[in-house]
C-alpha cells in the first residue's frame, strides 16, 4: 500500500519561502528612495506635531514663549481647574464641550449632504447629453475657488440690508433674514456643501466611468429596472471609491476652521475646534493649553483614520 502523500497548506509553504535576493534589493531601493520624503515629513510634520504635544504639558503663554519661564505642569491642560477635562466641577471645559459638539455636527451634516448631492451629479454627469463637458467644467468652479474667498463672497450675498439673497427675498414680500446672526450654522453648512459637493462628484464620477459596461447592458436585456441596478450594481462596485471619499471628506470637515471664522467669527454656537485653538492660543495667548486642545484634536483625527484602515481591512479580508 502506497503512502498518500501529505502537501503542506499553500500558505505556510509561502512563508517558509525566504526572500530572494532581487527582492532584497528592491526593498533596499524602495528605502532609499523614500529616505529623503520621510525625512523631509519628519521636518515638516513631526517635529511641528512633536512641539506641539510638548507645549500641551507646560503653562506656556504667548509672551513668553521663547523664555525660561515655561514650566512643566504634566496634565493640567487635560485635566486641571482650567484644562479641557474635569474643569472645575465640569466633566468638559463647557467651551471645549460646545467647541466638540459643533465640529462633530458640522461634520456629520456636511459630509453627508455632500455625499448625496455629489452621488447625485456624479450621476448626472456620466450620462450622456448635449454640452456634458462644459457642465462638467461649470461644476468644479465652485471647487476651485479659494475657501476664503468663497466664504467672503457667501458673506457678502448674505447680507441682510444689501446681500443679494436679502434682495430677492423682500422682492418677493419675505422678511430680511440676518443669516449669519439667525442661522449661522445654517449659513455655514450652506457654503461649505456649496464648495465641496464638487470636490467628492468628481471622486464619484471617477468610480462611475471605471465600471464594466457589460453588466448594465446585461441589465437592459433582462429589463431590470434602473433603481435597482443602481442599488444591486452602481452602489456596490462604487463602495470603495465612495468610502475613501467619505473619509477624505471626513478628516477636513473635522479640522475645519476658515469657513466658519470668516462667516460667523468666534460665535459659540458655530466655533470649531480648530476655531477653539486659535482662539485660545492666539486670541488669549494660552499656547500651552492650545496645544493641549490641538493635540486632542490630532488624536481624534488619527482615530477616525485608523478606524477607516480597519473597516477597510476587515472588508477587503472578507
């Protein structure tokens, strides 16, 4: 009786496979050609970020900040009578705490209106129709212009004694709205959804025109209708692409802060933490307990990217 031969899983044949020496090299090379980048970003990014983390365990003030009378506190930024956590009976420094609310607010509706409405003209523009390319080029103008700018010109339109938004309004019997006074989250949201819809339709409509044609001519024969070849078909083959737009969208709608500076200023019905930080560091001159907020903030935004890692890994893997 012949011995049945036992093979080895495929996987742990691979990992006892050892690493050739071409693959060596390109490793090494892969290295030394990033050398210069990562040293570059530990320059631009880490060192800055670094200091920064640094600052937020000291009393350091605007004044003297270059001076030697800069101390150690360890976590009174975090948690002290004046820091951002269990501040004098508070669980959450109250403006810290508004500070929070309205950036995880802003972004959560911002980012979700954009998604839609940029899912929705992605849409739009892959079908085809007469003058597409100009409409296309029409689309990204908002995009293209500075924040700043478009925050100002939004800023002049609604003006309630002379904006042009006002204008057509008492044209047409309406009360006078102070928008930014009255509704300044509103007006917030509004621009910044007005400029960015854009920026994530152009990420869609990059996923919409790599998808296989076959499938929705197969589609068409069988006369399936188009919602749900939208909802069975488009939708999934799309997730990914719309996924890291999602994300993108996400971390910069968390770090927000010359939209709503320019508009509504340091209301504290719209002041973002990045507005927080500014405030407290360079208005009041606290660094270090700017920095402690800043630091908060990175972390938040390093969670957030780290979890969107995760859900893609788990996805890919499964």
């Amino acid at each position: 009786m012949s011995a049945i031969p036992i093979t080895a899983p495929q996987s742990a044949v691979e990992e006892k496979v050892p690493q050739s020496a071409l693959t060596k090299q390109r490793i090494r090379s892969a290295w030394i050609f990033l050398a210069p980048m990562l040293l570059i970003l530990a320059l631009v990014a880490l060192e800055p970020l670094g200091r920064s983390i640094w600052l937020s365990f000291t009393d350091a003030r605007l004044d003297r900040l270059g001076g030697s009378g800069v101390k150690f506190i360890g976590l009174e930024n975090y948690f002290g009578d004046y820091g951002l956590f269990f501040n004098r009976g508070n669980l959450i420094d109250p403006k810290w705490a508004a500070a929070v609310k309205n950036t995880l607010f802003f972004a959560l509706c911002s980012v979700t209106l954009e998604t839609v409405l940029g899912l929705i003209v992605a849409l739009v523009l892959n079908a085809q129709f007469t003058g597409r390319a100009l409409v296309r080029t029409a689309v990204l103008v908002p995009w293209a212009i500075p924040t700043i700018v478009s925050a100002k010109m939004w800023d002049w339109m609604l003006q309630q004694q002379y904006g042009i938004i006002n204008i057509v309004l008492a044209s047409l019997d309406f009360d006078r709205i102070a928008f930014t006074t009255d509704l300044p989250m509103f007006s917030v949201l509004l621009v910044d959804v007005w400029k960015t819809t854009p920026f994530m339709a152009l990420l869609i409509l990059a996923a919409l025109q790599m998808l296989p044609k076959d499938c929705y001519e197969a589609a068409q024969v069988d006369g399936i209708h188009p919602a749900k070849v939208f909802f069975r078909v488009t939708l999934p083959l799309i997730k990914p692409a719309l996924m890291v737009a999602i994300i993108f969208r996400l971390l910069d709608a968390l770090r927000v802060f010359d939209v709503i500076y320019i508009l509504t200023g340091t209301n504290q019905s719209t002041i973002s933490m990045s507005g927080f930080v500014r405030e407290t560091m360079i208005s009041n001159g606290y660094v270090g307990a700017g920095s402690a907020a800043s630091t908060v903030l990175f972390l938040i935004i390093a969670l957030c990217t780290l979890g969107y890692m995760k859900f893609s890994r788990t996805n890919a893997e499964g």
